[in-house]
C-alpha cells in the first residue's frame, strides 16, 4: 500500500509528465471509482477542456488542480497512474479510467484490487470536504508537537503501532513506515498511548522525519507491488531495519527480529531495542 514517500514519488513523477496539459476528453471505465460526483457523465463533461495547472499531495491523497476544480485521488492498496500513447495500455483488464491529453497520449489509472477513489470537488471548499477534511497532520507539519501528540494520545488504551496508522492523528504513515519509526525510536509497538510520555513523542516526531525524509528521498519502498510510475521502482527497501526482516538479525544489538500481529497487522520489531516494560 503506497504510503506518504510513495505518494510524493508518483506525484513528483506525474508533475514532470502532465502540469500544463489539457484533457481532451475523458472516460470512467469502472464506475466505483469516481465517489463524487455520481453522475458520470457530468464528471466526464466537466473535466473535458481543462488543463491540469498543478499537482500536491495531502497525506496519502494526489490533488490534480484544475481552474476551478480538484480531482483527488487515492491509491489506496494498488492504484497506480500511467502517462502513456493512446493504445499501448500497460495493463488493459485493469484500467479505470482514462484522460485523454491533446488528443494523442493519455493518463490511464490501473487498479488491481479496485479500492482506489476519485473525488472532483470545487478548489475552494475541497479542504474543508471529505475526504481532505478528516485527514490530520502530516509528521512534517509544525502542527505535530510532541504536547499535540500528547493532548491526542495519552489517554488511549490502543497500541501505539495501530495509533501511527490513525490517519486522523498523523498523516501518511502506513504499515512499513510505523514499524521504521517505532524500531528507529525505540519503542514497542504494543506500547498503549496511556504509557508514552512526552520524550517519547518527541522521539517518534524526530524518528517520524528522519524514516519518511530519507524514504522520500530514494523514490520508496518497492515491495509487493508498489511503482510510481512507468515501472520506477523505489529503493527504500534497501535500508528496511524492521519491516518484512523477520528471523534476521537487529542491526543494532544482533537479536532476532521478531513478527507478530498488532490489530491484525504484519508488525516487525526487536525485543532488546524495542523492550515493552
Ligand atoms: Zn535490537
């Protein structure tokens, strides 16, 4: 599942690739993926002769600007967006949609699992509309203090791991980065929000920077099925301390990297780095 470092990779790429051009028309192939608005049709009418003028991220979500209106994406688990010539789609059966660029290229959105959205909002209101409005702050924001994380957590009785993938309290952070970051921080992730104390915050805010600074930085994690684009792959999965190293050796004290399940997820840790006490 593409997470903050993931997203901003493919947003980089698409920004190289389409900023600037025009939509000449447009086709929803898979209905479920367009939440709003529901008239299909309308969307397609709408979207036709705009110009795409810049591409952000919010969290996990890819914000198209147009001159009045947003179109938000979400990848959830295996959505992936494809710059390509009209006829060479890199994967028919799964293509959702297509938009049409000048009328001999187009952006194709591929989805294998079928859970990605699209949402076409007015640019003036869409951050105060779901789905942007419920999305917290991002590890980068000077918002994330360790007293914010503080006021927010420290009378919760779940696990921290599953407290860093509430996409309402922080931003971006899925299942392979909160395992990097409680690992870097030193922290069990079966630690419940009640038992953190402000340098632990402090900890996870710094640890938080560091993992998705360095994962932004080499494109992301490649792993199961994640690309950005155009077959690029990223490289974090090289320097995974934690994550998917399960029977290897910590890389800080020799012990077993051991695997359990925190509220049904993967979870990777080091019983000697990380000491639940
Ligand atoms: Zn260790």
């Amino acid at each position: 599942m593409p997470e903050l470092p993931e997203v901003e990779t493919v947003v980089r790429t698409l920004r190289k690739l389409v900023v600037g051009k025009k939509i000449t028309s447009a086709k929803i192939i898979y209905p479920n993926l367009l939440k709003q608005p529901t008239n299909i049709n309308q969307f397609e009418t709408e979207i036709t002769g705009q110009t795409i003028n810049s591409i952000e991220r919010i969290a996990k979500h890819i914000i198209f600007h147009f001159d009045n209106k947003v179109l938000i994406s979400h990848l959830r688990m295996e959505g992936k967006w494809f710059y390509e010539e009209i006829g060479s789609q890199v994967n028919i059966k799964h293509q959702e949609a297509a938009f049409i660029i000048d009328d001999k290229m187009q952006l194709s959105y591929y989805d294998t699992r079928k859970f990605g959205t699209l949402h076409w909002q007015d640019v003036d209101n869409f951050r105060n509309s779901k789905p942007i409005s419920t999305v917290g702050p991002e590890p980068f924001s000077e918002l994330v203090t360790p007293n914010y994380l503080f006021n927010r957590i420290n009378k919760s009785r779940k696990h921290i791991k599953t407290i860093l993938l509430d996409q309402t309290i922080i931003s971006g952070i899925g299942n392979i980065y909160a395992d990097e970051i409680l690992f870097d921080a030193k922290i069990n992730p079966l630690k419940s929000g009640n038992e953190l104390k402000l340098d632990d915050f402090e900890q996870i805010i710094t640890s938080s920077r560091k993992i998705l600074n360095k994962a932004v930085e080499l494109g992301g994690t490649t792993i199961d099925s994640y690309q950005s684009a155009h077959g690029i792959d990223g490289k974090f999965q090289n320097y995974l301390k934690a994550h998917t190293r399960v029977g290897l050796p910590c890389l800080i004290c020799g012990d077993t990297i051991t695997k359990i399940k925190v509220n049904g997820r993967g979870t990777y840790y080091c019983q000697t780095c990380q000491v639940l006490e």
